[in-house]
C-alpha cells in the first residue's frame, strides 16, 4: 500500500495546521466548516496545543489573539455567518499587526442563509468586511491536497506579514475527500523575534527592512502595548495625522511589496487558446471539466484559476484579457470576483458572469453554456 | 476507467459510511477516488445521497453527473435518485424497503435489511451487506481491501458481525449481472 489515503477538505486543513505549527485554536462550529473544529479537539492536544470551543464566534477570535499575543501560532474556522460576528476583531489584528488564521468554509447567504448548501458568495467580505482601509491575504484551494498547502502558507503568511490571513474554502472541497499523499515534512516560518535588547531602545512596532515590525510576544521579558487606535512605533496610540498616514500606508505596503510571490494562479490548456474561463476554488473543477469538453468540441479555451484570491492577479488578468477574445468568470454566486476581473481587464475584451446561487454547485455543462454563449457573442 | 457510484437511503442507514469506505479501499489500491454527500434537510428523514467516483485518472468535477449504477434503500430514495442513471447502468433496490420498483431496465432487487435483521440480528448492519454486494457487482475493489478498512473503522466488538455482513452481501450478489 502507497502512503496515498482518502482524505476530506476540512481534515487536510486541520492537519496542514498542526503541520505548520498551529498550535492553539479557539473556534464555535458551524457547518460546513465544523470538521475542522472536530480534527483540531481531536489531534491539537495530541500535537501539545490547546482546543478551546469557546461562548460564541467573536470570543473565538479574542481567544486566538490573545494567544498569539502571548507567542502561539493560531487559527479559528467558521462559515459566512460566524465570519460576519467576527470582523471587529479581524480590524483589530490587522490594526495592531496580530498574526492570526481565519477559515470560512463558504456557505449560501446572507444571513444564515443555507446552512451547509455550497457558495463562494463571502469572496468580498473576506476583503472589506471589516472597516477602514486594511490589507488582506485571502487563499481559495481546489482540491483536499490543495488545502493543506494552502493552509500552511496561510499560516506562513500570518507570520511573515502579521497580518490576519483567510483561507476562502468552499463546502464542495471543504467535504469532499479524496486521494491526497501529504509531504512528510512542511516549510515553517517560524516567529518573528526583537532584534534589540530594551536596552538598545527596543520598540516594538518599529518596521523593519521588510516593513513588519518584529513584536515581542507577551512574556518574553519586553514591556508591550498593543491597541487598536492608531499608534506609533511605541505602540501607544498617537493622535498625529502624520503617523495615521504613515501607519495606514506601512500596513498596505509590507503587504503590496510581496507583490506576485504571494500571488499563486494556474493555467491549464492556456498556449493556443482564443477564450479563458477564470475561476477559483471547487468551481474550478468543474471548469476544468468544461474547458476539457469545449476543447473536445473544437472550442480554443482555457482555464486561469486564482489560488491567491487577495492581493487580485492584477497583473496576470491583465495580460490574459490582452491575450484573449473574451473572458467567462465562474463562481458560484451573483457576481463577485467578476468585478475584479473587469477591472483588471480594463476593457481589453469582454468580460462575462457565469453565477449561480440556488444550493448547487456547478454542473460542466453550464459553464459550458457560458464559454459558448461568449464564443458567440464574440463571433457573431 | 471512469465509474460514478450513487448510494441513498435516508439519514442513519450509513450509506455515507458505505461509500467511505469503497472510496478508501480504491485509494488504497492505487486508484483515484472522489466522495461527497449531500447533508441539510433532505438529509435528515428524507432522501439521503452519498456519491463516489472511482477512476484511474485524475477526478476534476467532483460530483455524479450520470450515475453508472444507483443503490437505493428506501421508497423516497428510488424514487428521487434514479432518474438520471445511464441508460445502461443499473439501479439496486433493497427488497425489504423499498416495495415499487421504479421503471428502468436493469433493476435488482436484494435483500439487503432483511438479511441483515435475519443472519445478525440488527438493521444497522444494512449498509455493510449492502457494500460487500457493491462490490461483488462492480468489481472496482478487492473485498479483501475493503475488509481491512472496515476493521478500521467499525467498533472492535462488532467487527465479527460487520465481515459477516459483508459476507452476507457478496454471497448474495453472486448472481446479478
């Protein structure tokens, strides 16, 4: 027998976690993403961490700041309707530079919606759902394989950057289980440390080359202030335009200066094809499928898929509409990410909507439909 | 190869369970397998679906588009999830449960719970009889491979009971063709 073994989305991302170094979770449960709370009670004290399942969603998201404050590294997972309760606490982490995992395992909404039934509708919440201007890393797998290592770049990029990170599954790759062989060893960025004593005049949220200040973590013997007001390098808060200014342009930068090494698509029969269908998470799958039998029936056609969701793939949509006759966006709500992609675009060919948002996930066919209707309109 | 397998019943008859473990047992011998589920409501006291795909090549859309055979386990069951079955797949009827036979051409009908009441005494082995019969019909797997996953998975006292089941389902599959 190989080490290959049948495996679910939510457990891939449970253990991709404790791979990483994740090693305290507080999280409410809610379908679709309860198994990953499940897998985490189970192996997370096995691993030598702590599970707690806590009072409600936004205690869940105090309780993985206050332990990566104190020197844990953290993750919390929910679907749209816990990921609504918990955004004043994702402003706060990104404010005062908390690292810090966030799963939402998609679900139809508004509200709660359909509890369980597949969507990928929450794609601008993860971006804008809390206030004020603040970067966001946002990572959307396609298969159980996928997951884990998504997972454990999340976590790496939570690290890196201090920052909160999404991880922007879906009920259709968060439930399903399939052959994954998982690598035996992962890359861990491990925590960021001071680099000065006190008495070399320490200051915690001081930016280093990289922009990301190196935070001591509660206990290690550094006096710390941590807030969610504006604050200088002192981490008290300050009431200065300029150091607003600074701070606020500081948080997007460490972010924007990664630039496209943080930005993972792929592209499958992309080399001659006239048209492109983009897409992420479980839905392309489904517009793989379609691609394969549009090609089938003499339809040059290609599939981009966004892994990184957030920052956008600029650049890459960009070239791909400068590239192609016209461009199917398939996603599985009422048009999201398709705003995106127009505007990335930026008018270099038409850009089209395949949606859809009635609890079922894609069938091949009706994206299908939509690079044929694009084909058409483009044709004539 | 490309087999798309659809197991229903109602909610607590374990054919989400049965359909783990074909998708195990495939994985384990080298094959590519993809299994979902269909939960909420419909789930619970109505029509239930477990699926699995099992192919040699990489599985892209995750779901059954046209089912290569249908098991079914109750009446709602049957009725809701044969209709989009190939023209030469084949649809599986538990005999104790389901008493109209829906019209398609390649129907059989087993007595899945009635054995598993008969020979060992409880409903709930139903859907172990009724995995040891899928996998004598389809020939995807090896009953030896399954056998070993079930030992995994099941409670060790009733592992006795659970390969009887299984062996209770081949043996009655011997003649379905």
């Amino acid at each position: 027998m190989s080490k290959a073994r049948l495996m679910q989305g939510n457990e891939a991302c449970a253990e991709a976690a404790i791979a990483a170094g994740v090693n305290f979770f507080a999280g409410y449960p809610i379908t679709p993403s309860t198994e990953i709370a499940e897998t985490m009670a189970k192996l997370l004290p096995q691993a030598g961490g702590k599970f707690i399942q806590m009072e409600d969603e936004i205690a869940s998201m105090g309780a993985i700041l206050g332990a990566s404050l104190a020197g844990c590294k953290v993750m919390d997972a929910t679907s749209g309707p816990g990921f609504s309760l918990k955004q004043e606490l994702i402003g706060y982490a990104a404010c005062a530079e908390i690292p810090c995992v966030l799963v939402d395992v998609q679900r139809v909404g508004p509200s709660t919606g359909q509890p369980t039934a597949p969507s990928q509708g929450d794609v601008m919440q993860v971006r804008w759902g809390t206030h004020g201007d603040h970067p966001v890393i946002a990572l959307s797998p396609w298969s159980v394989r996928e997951t884990f290592d998504a997972t454990v770049m999340a976590v790496n990029y939570a690290e890196r950057f201090r920052t909160p990170v999404m991880l922007l599954m879906d009920e259709m790759v968060g439930h399903l289980r399939e052959k994954v062989e998982l690598p035996e060893k992962v890359e861990i960025y491990p925590r960021r440390k001071p680099t000065k004593t006190r008495a070399e005049g320490y200051q915690p949220f001081a930016p280093e080359a990289d922009l990301v200040p190196n935070v001591a973590d509660f206990g290690e013997g550094y006096h710390i202030h941590v807030t969610g007001l504006i604050h200088d390098e002192t981490g008290f808060p300050v009431g200065s335009p300029k150091v607003t200014e600074e701070s606020i342009r500081r948080l997007h930068e460490k972010i924007e200066r990664a630039g496209e090494e943080i930005i993972h698509t792929e592209s499958y029969f992309m080399d001659d094809a006239e048209y492109a269908v983009v897409s992420f998470g479980g839905t392309a799958r489904t517009a793989y499928e379609a691609v394969r039998e549009a090609r089938a029936a003499g339809v040059k056609v290609g599939l981009v898929r966004l892994m990184t969701i957030w920052p956008f793939a600029d650049k890459v949509i960009g070239e791909l509409a400068a590239k192609v006759k016209g461009i199917v966006t398939a996603e599985l709500n009422y048009g999201q990410i398709v705003h995106e992609v127009r505007r990335a675009a930026n008018g270099a060919c038409p850009v089209s909507l395949c949606g859809k948002y009635n609890m079922r996930a894609f069938e091949p066919s009706e994206i299908l439909a939509s690079v044929n209707e694009m084909v058409k309109e483009v044709e004539g | 190869m490309k087999k798309q397998l659809r197991l229903s019943g109602s909610g607590g008859q374990g054919v989400i369970t049965a359909a783990i473990l074909l998708a195990e047992a495939a994985v384990a011998e080298g094959k590519e397998a993809a299994q979902s589920q269909s939960y909420g409501p419909e789930a619970r006291g109505g029509a239930s679906k477990a699926e699995v795909i099992i192919s040699d090549e990489t599985i892209y859309h995750p779901h059954v588009e046209t089912p290569d055979l249908v098991l079914a386990m109750t009446q709602k069951a049957a009725d809701k999830y044969y209709s989009d079955l190939h023209k030469d797949g084949l649809l599986i009827l538990d005999d104790s449960l389901v008493p109209e036979t829906p019209d398609f051409p390649r129907v059989v009908r087993l007595p899945i719970t009635k054995l598993a009441v008969e020979e060992l005494g409880k409903s709930l082995f139903a859907n172990i009889v009724a995995l040891g019969a899928l996998v004598r019909i389809t020939g995807l797997v090896q009953l030896d491979t399954v056998k070993e996953f079930v030992k995994k998975r099941v409670p060790p006292h009733t592992v006795d009971a659970n390969m009887k089941a299984l062996q209770l389902g081949w043996d009655v599959a011997a003649n379905v063709q």
